[in-house]
C-alpha cells in the first residue's frame, strides 16, 4: 500500500498536478511577506517622523529659552568703550558751551558796538545845547514892537529863528529830542526840580513850569529839564 502511494506520488503526472498549487503558495507567502515588509516599512517612517518632530520642538524650545535668556542679561560692554563714550559725551559738552559763549560774546559785542555808534555823538550833542538855548533866549527877547520899527532887527531876528529851526531839524534827525513836561507828573529821572510851589487845582508832584528844557538822545536823558514842581499841601 505504501509502495503504491510512493510510486503514485512519484509519477509524472502527480507532479504536474502538483506543480500549479505549489506555485500559488509561493505566490502567497511572497505576497504576505511584501506586505509584512511594507507595513514595517511605514511603522519605521511614522517613528522616524515622530522623532523629527520631537526634536524639532525641542530645539524651537531651546532657541526659545535662549533668545529669552539672551533678552534678560544684558550684555557686557567693552570697559574701554565705555570710558570712550564718556569721554566724547564730555568733550560733546565742552564744544557746545563753547559754541554759546561765543555767541554771547559775539551778542554782547555787537551790542557794544551798536550803543558806541548811537551815543558817540553825545558830547558833541550836549555842547550844541547851550548853542541852541543862547538862540532861543535871544529870540524870547526881541519884542514885536522894536520888530516893527527896526527893518535891519526884523531881518536879524529872521535869520536867527531859520538857524534854530534848522538846528531843532538836525536834532530830530538824530533821535535828539526836546523833553517839555509841563503838566506832568515830576520824573527824577526826567526832570530837574528847582523850586516848589503850592497849587489849589494841581496835584502834588506835578511839574508847575518848565524853566530850562530837557533834552533826550535816542530814549536817554542828556539833559534833565529845570521845572517848578507842585508842593505837597501842608
């Protein structure tokens, strides 16, 4: 029986029946393996993945609490540079109020310069004051009448009152004024009083008469006018 069976499954014909099963077999364990390769194959990519971005993470993290570290110390500066910047801050502030003392002086200078000019003319100005007061009395004093009878006094007189009014012309043109401050307050600054007197309708203090006119250069008192002054009421 066994011999039978032995020789049966030795013939040519059992073998080719054989050989198509076979082949599907094989078929099917290469199939289940490439599966098997394919699914190991995935699961090693999902892992590997997974570790990239793990470590990806933990280096953002890390580059986080860096950067935050590198925000909350200050760096450290080069002493030298340190001692540089205060040096050029000083000589910064030296420079600068060098700069403004010389403008100042500058200002100042030119301010000097510009008072010399205004008032150099003052002496000059002064003398020419008694020129024009010896003028004025001299025409106060001629009366009408010895005008009238007097043809070469009348001519004179003429002449004297163009000489003041061009004199008074080149005083203005000049900034030089007269100061008459009849029936305004007394200004020791401005005035010069000689006597007091009283005044039922003034107010003390008040200049009365004008006995020698004032004179001023350019808002400057050259000459205090001689006044009469109000009395205080006792």
């Amino acid at each position: 029986m066994a011999t039978r069976l032995l020789a049966r499954r030795t013939s040519p014909l059992w073998l080719a029946m054989r050989q198509p099963q076979q082949a599907r077999n094989l078929a099917w364990f290469s199939s289940k393996k490439d599966e098997q390769v394919e699914e190991s194959d995935k699961q090693k990519q999902t892992t590997a993945t997974e570790a990239d971005d793990q470590a990806s993470t933990t280096a953002t993290a890390q580059d986080t609490t860096g950067a935050e570290s590198a925000e909350d110390t200050p760096p450290t500066e080069n002493p030298e540079l340190v001692e540089a910047r205060a040096s050029a801050a000083e000589f910064k502030d030296k420079y600068l109020r060098s700069l403004a003392e010389m403008e100042n002086l500058r200002t100042r200078t030119r301010e000097q310069v510009a008072e010399a000019k205004d008032f150099a003319i003052r002496g000059f100005a002064k003398d020419l004051l008694s020129v024009s007061d010896v003028l004025q009395m001299a025409i106060e004093n001629v009366s009408q009448d010895e005008l009238d009878k007097n043809e070469p006094l009348n001519n004179l007189f003429d002449g004297l009152k163009a000489t003041q009014q061009m004199l008074t012309t080149t005083f203005k043109r000049h900034e030089l004024v007269e100061v008459i401050p009849e029936g305004e307050p007394f200004d020791p600054n401005m005035h010069e009083a000689m006597f007091t007197v009283p005044h039922p309708d003034l107010e003390p203090n008040t200049v009365l008469q004008v006995t020698r006119t004032g004179w001023a250069l350019k808002g400057r008192v050259l000459r205090a006018a001689q006044v009469g002054v109000v009395a205080k009421s006792s």
